[in-house]
C-alpha cells in the first residue's frame, strides 16, 4: 500500500517599499484537509487585505469541500457576511464610507485532493489571475486560470465581497481536476509572480531561474530570492507586487511494512 | 521611460488645477438642463477631488500618494479652496479629505437592478466653491502656478512630474501667456518634464476639438498658442482616453478647444490619471 505525503513551501512578501502589514495577498493550508489556497486582496477595493485573509481562512475551514462554482458562489456569500457585519458596525469617516460601498476584491486559487483506493487526486478552483501551475518533471502540464503570460494585463473578475456582483463573477470561475503523479509539484502564485515564472518558463534558457525560484521557496533561502527577484523587476519582467507563493510537492511513499 | 514612475508615499505626484474664474464664467454652459459655467467646472473639481481621495483610501487611512493644489484666477489671482483650507496653495491628499469645506447632501440616480434609475442620497463633499468675476490674467495665474510647482520640484526630483490642469472660456487679459506657460514646461523631474493640459469651453455650441496631434483643424491664433502649451499625452493618459472611447493617437496633446461639458468632465477625468500607484 502506498501513502501521499505533501511537502508544503511558501513565500510571502509586500511590494517593496511597504511594510508586510501592508501586503494584501494571503496564503495557507491545511495538510490534515489535503487543502491549499492563495488570495491576493486588489489594492483599489476596501481593505481588500482583511476580504483575502478571510477568503483563505473559511476556505481552509469550510466542512465541505468548494469544488464547483455553485458551491463556492454559496460559500463567498458567507464570508461576505462576516466581512459586511464587520464594518457595518463601524462609524466610518465619509471617505472610507465611500470606499465600503464599492466593496473588496480579491483573486483567489485553491487547490484540494482526495484520494480513492487506487488513486490521488486533485481539484483546483480559481477566479482572478492567482494561478495554479502543475509541472510534471520539466512541463508545466497545467495552468489555471490563465497560462499565456501576457494574459496578465487585462483587469481580471475578481471574488467580491459585494453579494450583488457575485452572480456575475462567478460565472468566470475556472475549475479543473486531474490524478497526481508522484513527484508532481503544485505552485499556487500570486499574478505577478506567476506571470513572470510563466514568462521565464517559455524563454530559452531561463527556465533555471524559474526552478531556481522553487527551490530558493524550498529552502527558505530569502537572500537568495530577494536577488532573483531584484533581478526580475530591474529587468522589468517582475512587477513590483506583493508576492504571495505555496509549492506542494507530492510524494508517494512505499509502506514496507506490507 | 519618462512617466512611469511609481507613484507612492516616498514619491508622490502633483496635480494643479488652474481655473479661470473670470466674469465670464456666470454664462450659460451646456442643454437644456444647463449650469452656469463656473458652477459646473466647481462641480466637476469637486467630485474629482472625490475621486482622488477615493484612489488613495485604505481602509480608514488616506494615503498621500498626490498632493494638490487649486488656484483661481478672475478679479483676483490665488489659492481656491474654500474652507479649512482656504489660502493654502499646496495640500496632501490626506489634508484633502480630512478639511473639506463642507459635506452637502446630493441625490444621484443609480441604476435599480431592473434596467432602471432610481435616486439615492450622497454625500458629495465640497472643497470649492464657484467664483465669477474680472478679468483673465491668465499670465499672471501660470506665474504663480510655476511657483508652487518650482517649490514642489526641489523637494520630489524622482517623482512623476506634476500635472497642471488649466481650464479657461477665454484670452488672456494680462499679455501673451506663451513665455511663462512654457517656462512651467520645460521644468521636469527625472521621469519627465511637467505636464500642463489646457481645457478651453464655449457656451456657443461651436465645433469642439479635443486632443489634437496638429494645429491644421484649430480656427484662430488663440486656438494655436494654447496647442502650443500643451503637453503630449503620454501613453497612460492617451489610454485613460481610449477607455471613454475618445480618439487620442500617438502625439495627440492634452488640448481642447470649445469644449463642452462632457469635455470637462473628460478631461479632468483623463488628467488625473497617472496610473502606476503602489
């Protein structure tokens, strides 16, 4: 019998020039729910930072899995609520009243697995331009929603935290699924990033940074990543963005107890 | 590239709006439903003062990405906020929102989710108020316009350059403004010289011209000099007025010759968009 097992790596980090405090993307996982996922809070909304933290923390909470659009529609209009109540309770100078009427808005990837008797495998949801890329050995045999690094630019749907919005966003949600290899490596990134790893990865000759950058996030090695990223953004192929990024590796283990 | 700086706390940008506030603009401006020209443009400086505002919002904190500046110019020449900040030529965003002159209670018809309108009460702050009176010493305005700007330069040498916004509905009264219009244009900071658009409105409903790449279709002299102390969009601007689907090619000028009042409205609308906010 044969056990998954996930090696889970991330990064985060503002613009540079802001304090972390600042960033507006969010990441996190739960290994126990095999689930992952990235917000990245668009810094024209209302205080787009809280809508994406909250956005990853009930997704990783959430009892049911939110694998189609339907039930993640349900699912946002929950968090929806907490994120409403939250400031509906607040006396707010007649700017920020403003602005909380235009509502948050955030990209959002999430990733999950589940396994059957003979078989791992996962399901991916996205609305936005955070990205799930699967690469399998040396192709990027997945990429969702978007794959064409210059699909980047446009103004992407993003998960609103406006209710009356909703139906219309949700109709842009991407979801795929597909049976996990082992040594298969997950990047769920944020758009800039992930722009910028895709744009490496079509480039003769530059697909050693992009692997680099894995394994830089792997090894925590921030020095490192910050040079590769200076790199990046003086050669102006990185926006200067937050960056928020999670690699699961997946491996499968032979009990030999068998 | 010139103007692409990124424009953040450390490296704020500029906007002036210059305004005619001469006799003139009590005339008529507009339909059927029509304002006085000098409530109208009071109008529109105020809500895109809003909408600056709006833009550097974060959550409950103002961000002081612009810093801005209003002067008038009519029977007297100077700063135009009314209010807290009355007499001050130079203000932070975050000073913007906090002092307006007064929040007036508007209604504005939004769309009722069935196709049609309904009116809903806004808060609509107000930071000026309309003055119409004398003449136009317009050279006398872009001097001291040059002067604040000169004062901001010293202090913001990487930033994107200031924007100075300039609506008139008539000539000069005070001289040629060419010389000291082009002395605001030859200033620049390290992402490019300062950039200086000029709005010309008419009440006469004659044919309106707007961002021009040449002087063959203006009718007059005075057409010509404000063409000629207009910058070039640069490209953020040209796309600002691609998406409100105005025509501005490659080498178009921040210029309008009679305008009317969607020109106005389009044209601070386009001016105040430098894009690249951090």
């Amino acid at each position: 019998m044969a056990a998954w097992s996930f090696q889970v790596h991330s990064f985060l980090a503002p613009k540079v020039g802001l304090s972390d405090r600042e960033c507006e993307d969010a990441l996190g996982w739960n290994t126990r729910k095999q689930r992952f996922c990235l917000a990245d809070g668009a810094t024209e909304g209302f205080n787009s930072r809280r809508w994406a933290r909250l956005l990853v923390k009930h997704w990783l909470r959430s009892t049911r899995p939110i694998t189609t659009p339907e039930v993640f529609a349900d699912w946002t209009h929950s968090v929806s609520s907490r994120f409403e109540k939250y400031w509906r309770s607040r006396r707010l100078s007649w700017f920020a009243e403003e602005k909380a009427r235009g509502g948050a808005f955030a990209a959002f990837v999430g990733l999950s697995f589940h396994e059957s008797s003979e078989a791992l495998y996962w399901q991916a949801i996205a609305l936005g331009d955070s990205c799930m890329l699967l690469r399998r050995d040396d192709e990027i045999v997945e990429s969702l929603p978007l794959g064409d690094p210059a699909s980047f630019n446009s103004r992407p749907i993003l998960v609103p935290s406006k209710v009356d919005t909703l139906e219309t966003a949700t109709n842009s949600i991407v979801c795929r699924s597909g049976r996990v290899e082992p040594g298969d490596s997950y990047l769920l990134l944020s758009d800039s990033i992930a722009a910028w790893y895709l744009r490496l990865w079509r480039e003769d000759g530059s697909r050693t940074q992009a692997l680099a950058f894995e394994e830089f996030v792997a090894r925590s090695s921030y020095e490192d990543l910050q040079l590769l990223l200076n790199g990046g953004r003086e050669c102006g192929l990185l926006r200067n963005d937050d960056i928020a990024a999670i690699i699961v590796r997946v491996r499968q283990d032979i009990d030999v107890s068998e | 590239m010139a103007y692409s700086a990124e424009i953040s706390r450390g490296n704020p940008t500029c906007f002036v709006f210059l305004l005619d506030q001469s006799g003139s603009m009590a005339d008529q401006f507009g339909g059927e439903q029509s304002q006085r020209k000098a409530d109208f443009v009071a109008d529109v400086v105020n809500r895109t003062l809003h909408d600056i505002v709006i833009r550097c919002t974060k959550t409950e904190e103002v961000r002081n990405y612009y810093y801005i500046s209003i002067v008038g110019y009519g029977a007297a020449v100077g700063p135009a906020f009314s209010g807290n900040l009355s007499g001050k030529s130079l203000v932070p965003v975050s000073e913007v929102a906090e002092l307006p002159a007064r929040i007036e209670n508007r209604t504005k018809r939004v769309p009722d989710g069935a196709g049609g309108l309904v009116e809903t009460q806004v808060r609509f702050p107000v930071w000026m108020d309309p003055v119409s009176n004398g003449g136009t010493p317009m050279c006398q305005a872009f001097s001291l316009v040059k002067g604040i700007i000169d004062q901001w330069l010293s202090e913001h040498k990487n930033s994107f350059p200031p924007t100075v916004l300039h609506l008139t509905d008539g000539e000069s009264t005070d001289g040629d403004p060419s010389g000291v219009a082009q002395g605001i244009l030859d200033q620049s900071t390290a992402d490019g010289k300062v950039l200086l658009f000029n709005c010309h409105v008419s009440s006469r409903h004659s044919l309106k011209i707007e961002y021009p790449s040449d002087e063959s279709r203006l009718p007059d002299d005075f057409a010509r000099t404000l063409f000629r102390i207009s910058s070039p969009l640069p490209e953020a601007f040209r796309r600002a007025a691609g998406e409100i689907g105005l025509s501005a090619p490659e080498g178009a000028r921040g210029f309008v010759f009679n305008g009317d009042p969607v020109s106005v409205a389009q044209f601070f609308d386009i001016g105040t968009r430098p894009a690249n906010l951090r």
